[in-house]
C-alpha cells in the first residue's frame, strides 16, 4: 500500500515537473520571440544607413538634409519613370534616400506609365501632365512642381553611332527634387540682379556660364539683368547683386547706384578679371578692407629631372571658417586663367564696424608676380625662390553691420569677392565642379539662406590608374617572375614531403 502511494507521488511530481517545464518553455519562446519583435520595431524606426561608394552617388548634401530636418509638412512624390529609362534605378535610390532623411514626411508613390496606365492617366490629368517625358511631382500643401528626367540628367548620347546605350555623364537628380521642394516651401523666387553692360558674359543662350545659370536657377532664384546707366537705384525686389568678370569699368553713375544699394544691406557678389582695368571697383572694394593687388599668382612645377614648367592657372582650397565655405572646408579647386593676390587689412575697417575673412587661399608654393608680362624666365625663377610662408588670398568675405555670432541674425550688408573670373565659366565647371558649390553657398549666403547652401551635381568619374616607370618596373617582375614562383615553390614542398 506504502509503494503504491509513493509511486502516485512520484508520478504527480515528474507530471507537475513537466508541466512546470512546458511554462517555463513556453514562456521563454514567448519571452524571445517579444524581444525579437521589440528589436525589430526599435530597428525599423531608428537606424542607419552608410554610402560607402567611391562617387557617394546617392548620398544626400547638408543642404536637403537640413531641409527636410525643417519640413513641416508632409510632401508627396509621385514617380512616372519606365523600367526603360536610363536613371530610372539612380532616381529610385535616391528617392529612398530622401524617405530616410524625411523621417516619415516623404510619401513616395511609383507608378510605371507604360503599364499601370489607368492611374497615371489618373494622375496626368490631376496635376495637367502634357508631356510623354519621364518625370516626378512633387506635391506639398496644395501646390505641385514638376522635374523631368531631363532635369535630373545629363545623358551622352555620343555611343548610340557605335551600338552602345546613353550614358549618363552627370546625375542632378538631387538638385532637382530639393530645387522643386524649396521652391513649394519658399513660394515666391529670390531675384539675384545681373550686372551687363561692361562686357559681362551674357545671360543668353550659348552663355559661356550657362551651366552657372541653371545651377542658380535650380535653388529657387530668378536672374533679373540690370544696366546700372538706366537706374537711379537697384529695384526693391532685388536682394542681390552679382557682377561677373566686367572688361571695362563702371562710370560714376553706375558706382553712386551701387554703393547707395551697398549702404542699404545690399549684398553683392564679384568677380573680377585681374586682366580688366576696372579702377573704380577695385576703389570700391579697397575702402571695404580688400586690396586688389597688380600682380598675378604662379607657380613652377617640375615636369622633369631637371625641367620646369611654369603656370598660371591657380591650384587653392577653402577655408572653413565661413558659413559658405564650411562645407568645402579644405577642397581643392583650380581656378584657370590670371588670378591676382588680395591684401585684407581688417584692422583699418574695424571701426566702421566691417568686417572681413578669407574664403579661398592659394596653394603653398605659389607666388604673386608684379612683374607679370616678362619672359624672362631666370627672373621668375629667382622671384619664385623668394616666396615666403604667408598665404595668397584670392577670395574674401565682407560684412558690414553684422554680428561675428552666426546665432545672431542681424540686418548687414555683405559682400564676396574673388579674383577670378573664369572659374565660373562651363569649360572650368565640367573639370572643376567645387566652382559651382563656392558660388552655391555665397549667394545663399548673400540671400541669408545659410541653411540652404550647396549641392553639385554626381558625375560619373572612370577609374584609373596611373602608374610610374618605377610602379611599372615592379608590377613586371610581379607578374613575370613572383606569380609563377610561389605555386612553384609550393609545388617543390609538396613534392619534396612526399618524397621523404
């Protein structure tokens, strides 16, 4: 009777064992799998995404994350691309990008116009589409832009003759959307007045800075041309001036019209041709604290062992102590052509409260030559070994009224002048596009859009390989003599272990 009470025991025990195991099991799967989806939410809502591409193709500007850090709306992009499209797959990247910068205000809608063909009638007829072009919309707010894929890419078509595909030479996708995002945000477009009249290079089609046309007028800016003899006073709707490379120099007239809008928080962008006799501007700019100086920046490089090559064309970097250069912080850019030192002298305007830094030095080595017409190369030479460590400045920052506290916006006039012009011209820009995002950031620095500066477009660089007769030299035994060595050497281990 004993054994029999002892064994129910004992098989109540093992039954409440196992289903105390069964609970704990149970409640461990319960447990992990809470955690797992615990992780994965968390994951979903805050995580991270790197570009660790050799063209950062994809990888959004400062400029559109600060943007849409400080939208406040929800903005909706409807997608009309074709799979047959050459950037369809860039633009759809990219988008995703902007979703992930957007942190949740970015709805994106993909509709392939070839085959969901009901809905993008739909959608033509809602946003009065007229044109068979692919393209996206943006929509914010009950208002809408459109940007064409023409507008987002430049696409070569030079191998079409030979059986190849279009290329695309330069993605501006992101330039675009965030373009058509500030201009439905913002509304109304800034207007930047165009100096002509002194043989500036022309707004017109075939403009030799045509590229910089498009590239301003893709931030939400509109050129109005200006002839300073024709006004008493820069028109009010005008915030900002730009003047660019004149080849003679304004008269009296002209100089009283700008230095009245100077006085009245004008802002104003210059750009001189050291090469040009413009007295007046360089006076102008002079009683601000920068001295236009009469000389030309040049360096020797040596193409040989013992030869020389001289040039004139200016290697520099920005300096990063400026809202418009911070981002360029130390990017080297050339500027082709003459290029002249300038002199700050901060001292002197100090107490008429102005203010000046320098944006764009010259590169160590180069030297600024008053003599700059000779031949003589033995004199160049010698001038050249007398340079010392003190920087060449060629672009400076000037403001008047101001605060030296970017957190303190105050009303100021303010002033960028460089002392090249030709940086800023299309045969420059294809080979140097730093160019564009210096002009970027000064007129939205001028236009006190400090928030908004800068994006350039992503071309498409080949990769390659330059490699000395020395590098040349060592690849050759690589491949002629080590390559074959090692399998043979191991070969003869092989075989000489077997043998033994």
């Amino acid at each position: 009777m004993a054994n029999e009470t002892n064994k129910r025991q004992r098989h109540s025990e093992k039954k409440i064992r196992r289903v105390r195991i069964g609970f704990n099991v149970l409640a461990q799967i319960v447990l992990a799998l809470f955690l797992v989806a615990m992780v994965n939410g968390i994951a979903f809502k805050h995580y991270a995404r790197w570009d660790f591409s050799r063209e950062q193709k994809y990888a959004l500007s400062d400029k559109t994350k600060r943007f849409l850090d400080a939208l406040k709306g929800k903005m909706r992009i409807t997608v009309f691309f074709p799979p047959s499209s050459p950037i369809t797959t860039d633009v759809q990247n990219l988008l995703t990008e902007y979703q992930y910068a957007g942190k949740g205000k970015i709805d994106i809608e993909q509709i392939d116009p070839e085959r969901n063909l009901s809905r993008a009638k739909e959608l033509f007829d809602k946003y009065k589409v007229v044109t068979d072009e692919p393209l996206l919309i943006v929509d914010y707010q009950g208002r809408n832009k459109t940007v064409k894929a023409s507008e987002m890419a430049d696409i070569d078509q030079s191998g079409t003759a030979m059986g190849e595909g279009p290329r695309v030479a330069a993605f501006k996708g992101e330039q675009g959307i965030t373009s058509a995002m500030i201009d439905l945000v913002e509304g109304k477009k800034k207007t930047l007045g165009y100096v002509l009249g002194h043989k500036e290079p022309p707004l017109s089609e075939g403009s030799p800075i045509s590229i910089l046309k498009t590239f301003i007028e893709n931030e939400n800016i509109q050129f109005k041309e200006l002839n300073l003899l024709d006004l008493d006073a820069i028109p009010d709707d005008v915030k900002t001036v730009l003047i660019v490379g004149p080849q003679y120099d304004l008269s009296e007239r002209e100089m009283k019209v700008l230095r009245n809008f100077w006085d009245k928080q004008g802002r104003i962008l210059l750009l001189l041709d050291p090469a040009a006799k413009t007295p007046k501007l360089d006076a102008f700019v002079n009683e601000l604290g920068v001295k236009m100086n009469d000389d030309r920046l040049m360096v020797f490089v040596r193409t040989g062992i013992q030869e020389l090559a001289l040039t004139r064309d200016v290697q520099a970097h920005f300096i990063g102590d400026s809202p418009i250069t911070r981002r360029l912080a130390d990017v080297r850019a050339i500027f082709l052509g003459g290029t002249s030192s300038l002199t700050l002298e901060p001292d002197r305007i100090r107490t008429a409260n102005i203010r000046v830094e320098p944006l764009i030095q010259a590169e160590k080595g180069y030297f600024a030559e008053t003599d700059y017409n000779t031949d003589n190369q033995a004199k160049l030479q010698a001038d050249a070994k007398r340079v010392n460590d003190t920087p060449l400045t060629i672009g400076a920052a000037i403001e008047k009224g101001g605060s030296a506290d970017e957190r303190v916006q105050l009303n100021s006039s303010r002033l960028v002048v460089v002392s090249n012009a030709t940086f800023v011209q299309d045969n420059a820009i294809t080979q140097d596009q730093q160019g564009l995002d210096f002009v970027s950031g000064s007129v939205n620095w001028l236009l006190s859009r400090e928030q908004l500066i800068g994006i350039a477009p992503k071309v498409s660089k080949p990769l390659t390989f330059t490699l000395s007769d020395e590098a040349l030299a060592r690849l050759r035994w690589i491949i002629l003599v080590f390559m074959p060595l090692v399998p043979a050497v191991i070969g003869t281990v092989v075989w000489w272990q077997r043998r033994v």
